[in-house]
C-alpha cells in the first residue's frame, strides 16, 4: 500500500518538532540529515515493506516506525539519544528500529536486481563497474590478521558493489568478508565471475588485474590518456556510490553489533541508495560506449 510522500514529510516533521514542514535548503538539509532518504523514498520503501499486509509485522506498525528505522541506520547513535528524540523508551525504539531494518533489507530481493545491469544496454563488452568497500568493525580477540583493512589500518569487513555502467543503478552487493583474508579479486571470484555472460566483463581497478578475461583495468587496457581519464571517471562514479553508502554512519562508523546485524544494515543502506539513485538522485551520467568513450555529462 502506497503512502503520499507528504504523509511521511509532516511525520518526519513532527519528529523534527516542527508542526509545518518549512520550505527551503535548510529545511531539506536538516531532514536528509536526519532521515537520509527523500518523503519519496519513504513512500516507495512503505509500499514495498506493505506493513498492512506483511506477517512480520505487528499490526500496529506505523509510519513513524520506520522513520525511527532510518535515524537508526543515518546516525548509529547510543540509544538514549535516539529514545530522547522520538519519545519512547530504548526497548521501544529497539524493537521497532530493527523490526523495520530488517524488512527494509528484505527489500533487496525487489530493487537491487542482476539483470538490471542490461538497461539501456548497447551491446558493450563491460556492463558494470566493480569495486570493493571496507567497513570498520572492532578488533576481536583472539588476534587475526585476516581482519585487516589497509584502507583504514584497523580490522575491517570488505562489500562487493556493482553498478550498471550505463544508468549507475546498483545491481549486486555481496558480503561481508575479512578484509584482510579476502582482497577483491578473491572476492570477485567467489560469486560475481559465475554470474557474468561468457564474453561479459566488468570496469575495475587494478585490485582485478588478475582476471584479464573478465575484467578492465586501467593498467592492462588503458591505451591512451583519453582510455585513462575515462575509465578514472568510471571509479570516480564507484567511489561515490560508496560514498553515499558511508554517509549512513551505521556504515561508516564502528561496528557495535554483530557481524550479522551488519549484513542486515549494509543491505538495508543500499536498498535505500539504490532507490535514491533512480528516484531524483542518480549518480552523475557516463556514456559507456566501448567504441566511442565521451566524458561524462
């Protein structure tokens, strides 16, 4: 059941402690602070979870839950805080934060989709682009150097994240790994390469040199300056996916649940950009054409 993104404004508003949404950068900058997603996307995201009809859900499920959810996953503050700003006790706000992270992870399964790397395709070699992303977590005892990342030289757990080259929509998420035991080759091998047509390959760094036959990288396939500063604005658009993704401080902070409650947020993150992307805030436009690079719009 779909919700008018204006019933999502006024509740994010009445959260904020204000009776009428205030027009203006300043009033969308303290919601996207505060909610990380657009009354929009809160709309899409209630229609997919549909609480009126989902058994996993209490029947009294309502909006302001899953606005309790989103500050979870933006701010991963102490719950104290989160039971300041909603006016509920920790209990409360615990149970309903994960019941709908949990449901907005579901969500995966509808919106993050393999074959959507082959809208608007124009018969490319590459249609994605791949890289990996490292979240920190705490450095568990007994020691184990598998865990590290030397993205950030403390132990972390690494994400495989591809997107359609041609719309910049995210089509895979794979994860999590040690960071230090699975570089992103292994990675990329354990699933991804199965997963890809026999001719099919993917723009990468040099992180994926060792599969040639599958992969683009700068150092193999770059023949010229021009082939060089195209293939960086690819990665640039990677990085800022993976940008987006850390803005989520769930993600971009330190790890204080379990490994599997990450899994859950991570996919619950990038259910929430994948829909940023193709609902007003896509990524900014390259022209993939393997015959004819053109720098971005």
């Amino acid at each position: 059941m779909r919700v008018a993104p204006n019933v999502f404004a006024q509740v994010g508003n009445d959260i904020m402690g204000r009776a009428q949404e205030r027009p203006g950068m300043v009033s969308n900058r303290r919601w996207r602070s505060l909610f990380g997603a657009s009354p929009l996307v809160c709309s899409i995201l209630w229609g997919h979870i549909d609480p009126p009809n989902n058994r996993a859900l209490p029947p009294n499920a309502e909006i302001k839950h899953l606005m309790w959810a989103l500050i979870f996953l933006r701010d991963y503050n102490v719950e104290e805080n989160h039971s300041l700003l909603t006016g509920v006790d920790e209990k409360t706000h615990r149970k309903w934060q994960w019941l709908f992270v949990d449901e907005i992870a579901m969500v995966e399964y509808k919106v993050i989709l393999w074959e959507n790397r082959r809208v608007d395709d124009i018969l490319n070699d590459a249609l994605t682009s791949v890289d990996g992303t490292d979240c920190k977590v705490p450095n568990y005892k007994p020691f184990w150097k598998g865990w590290y990342s030397h993205k950030f030289n403390h132990s972390g757990v690494r994400w495989e994240v591809a997107i359609c080259l041609r719309t910049g929509e995210v089509v895979w998420i794979h994860g999590p790994f040690p960071c230090g035991r699975w570089p992103d080759i292994l990675v990329f091998r354990h699933a991804l390469i199965s997963h890809m047509d026999v001719d099919e390959k993917a723009e990468a760094d040099d992180g994926y040199i060792g599969e040639p036959t599958k992969t683009l990288t700068p150092k193999i396939n770059s023949q010229n300056q021009s082939d060089a500063q195209y293939r960086q604005y690819t990665r640039n658009r990677q990085e800022t996916i993976n940008k987006r993704f850390k803005d989520w401080k769930c993600l971009g902070k330190m790890l204080r649940h379990s490994l599997q409650k990450h899994s859950t947020m991570f996919r619950a993150v990038a259910v929430i950009c994948q829909l940023s992307v193709t609902n007003g805030e896509p990524l900014f436009q390259i022209d993939y054409d393997q015959d004819n690079f053109s720098l971005p719009i």
